[in-house]
C-alpha cells in the first residue's frame, strides 16, 4: 500500500540513516537521505516528498527550528521526530510544534515501520483536504476534529477536564484515520500514572502493526472506558465521548496545558 512513496531522513548519525533507508526500501518506499537540517530544507524545495523523518540535536539547525522553518516556508510535508535525546519534554515540544509523531532512539523495526505507516497516510489525507480545498468542495470529510473545548496533543490525543476535577482522555479521530482497521487495544490499569508524552495505550490493527498513543496529560488512572475492550469499534465510531479511553486526576495541568491546543484551531 506504501509502495513507491517518497520519504526525506534528515540525521547527522549515519547509522541512522542506513537503519531507516533499510525499513523504509525493505516497504518498497524511495528514501533520499541528508546529514544536517539546511541540507533537507533545500531538498524540500526541489522535490515533493510524502514524509521528512529528522533529528532533533543537529548542528547548525536543530529539529526544532527545522519545523519552524517549514510552517514559515508553508511546507505541509509531515515530520516524524527520532532522537536519542528523548525525554518527553523533547516529545510533547516537537508535537506541539507540529511533528505527527516521535520515536525515541533506540527504536525497532516495528516501532519505525508503524510511525512510517501513519505518517505516509497522514501525508494522503493533508492532501486530500488541499484537493477538497483547490475545488471549493465543502462537502469532504476526512475526519471529525474534536469538540472547540477539548485540548489535543499534537494529533494523536486529547483531553477534556471536568468540573468534577477530572479529564478524560482519548484518541483523536485524525490519529485513529492514519491507522488500519483496529483489532484490539491494551490498556493500561486503574491507579496506574501516565505521563505527558508516553505511551499510554497500544491500538493494534489487522496488519498486525502495534500503535503506541501518547498520552496528553499526566495524572493517575480513576477508571479506565471498558466498553473499548469489548467492542474496539466504539473508539472508532466516537472517538470523543462513548470512545473514551481513561479518567485522570491530573498531576500538573497546569504545566500541561502549554504543550496542549484546542481543537478550535482546527476550524479557522
């Protein structure tokens, strides 16, 4: 299904590089490869890539300021983070940022292979949206954005805090389209704490690909949404209210919430 699409890796390790230029080839996919950020911008500029995977720690330019380079230069090619300096402040910054996802160095085939898969068919629904958009076609629907309230997590989760004092958390209905058909999730349990940025749940799918979704807020497990284990369709019919995945005493919200953006946004 991937096949013959185009990718950018921007690392100043080569080892990297061959690592992800063997995953990628190895799903039929065309790799280009450069060592520092300036090097992948201009490579941006000539060529038309469907997914730029980059380091975050580079010399001259680092990751970060390679995404703000891209919003300046309205580059709408998605970016997958992979760094070995992977603390989660490094993870929720670079998805605030813009990035779709973040893979922490050492990663493995399968983590890899699963973020490449979702970004090449998030690249496939930006441009269909820019096609809807080119032909005044109000009537496309590519995915439901979240409640105008509820806060996101780049595009992988969201949260929404209550009057009772606490959140419930999901996943978003954009994150769960870059998937193949769900089959399962694991689920972590009651009184255990996520954390902003970790994996707090894995969606499985019918290609066999695990999915790790990050977690928007921190805060300890208060009960957990059954019913997605017993009929995994509910998360993908309503992503934002039956589809549920967990209530959360937040631990920090405020420190939180400046990584997080309402979905508001995405109506402008």
């Amino acid at each position: 299904m991937l096949k013959e699409e185009k990718i950018l890796v921007v690392d100043d390790e080569q080892v990297i590089l061959d690592a992800v230029v063997r995953i990628a080839t190895a799903e039929g996919m065309h790799v280009d490869s450069e060592i520092d950020a300036a090097a992948g911008l201009k490579k941006l500029s000539q060529k038309e890539y469907s997914l730029v995977l980059c380091d975050i720690m580079m010399p001259q330019m680092d990751g970060f300021t390679f995404l703000d380079e891209l919003q300046k230069r309205k580059i709408i090619t998605p970016v997958i983070m992979i760094t070995g300096y992977s603390t989660v402040e490094n993870a929720v910054k670079s998805l605030y940022k813009g990035a779709i996802d973040f893979v922490p160095k050492p990663f493995t085939f399968e983590e890899l292979n699963s973020s490449i898969n979702r970004g090449i068919r998030f690249y496939r629904i930006q441009k269909g949206i820019e096609d809807a958009k080119s032909r005044d076609d109000k009537s496309s629907l590519l995915y439901v954005p979240g409640p105008p309230k509820y806060k996101r997590l780049g595009n992988l989760s969201w949260m929404n805090l209550k009057f009772e004092g606490f959140a419930e958390v999901g996943a978003t209905d954009l994150f769960l389209e870059t998937i193949e058909k769900l089959v399962n999730i694991e689920l972590m349990n009651v009184e255990q704490e996520i954390i902003q940025g970790d994996p707090c749940a894995n969606l499985i799918t019918d290609d066999e690909l695990t999915h790790h979704l990050l977690a928007p807020i921190s805060g300890r497990i208060i009960e957990r949404n059954e019913k997605i284990i017993s009929d995994i369709n509910l998360l993908e019919k309503d992503p934002y209210f039956e589809g549920w995945i967990y209530k959360v005493i937040p631990s920090n919200i405020e420190y939180d919430l400046k990584y997080l953006v309402t979905f508001a946004s995405d109506r402008t």
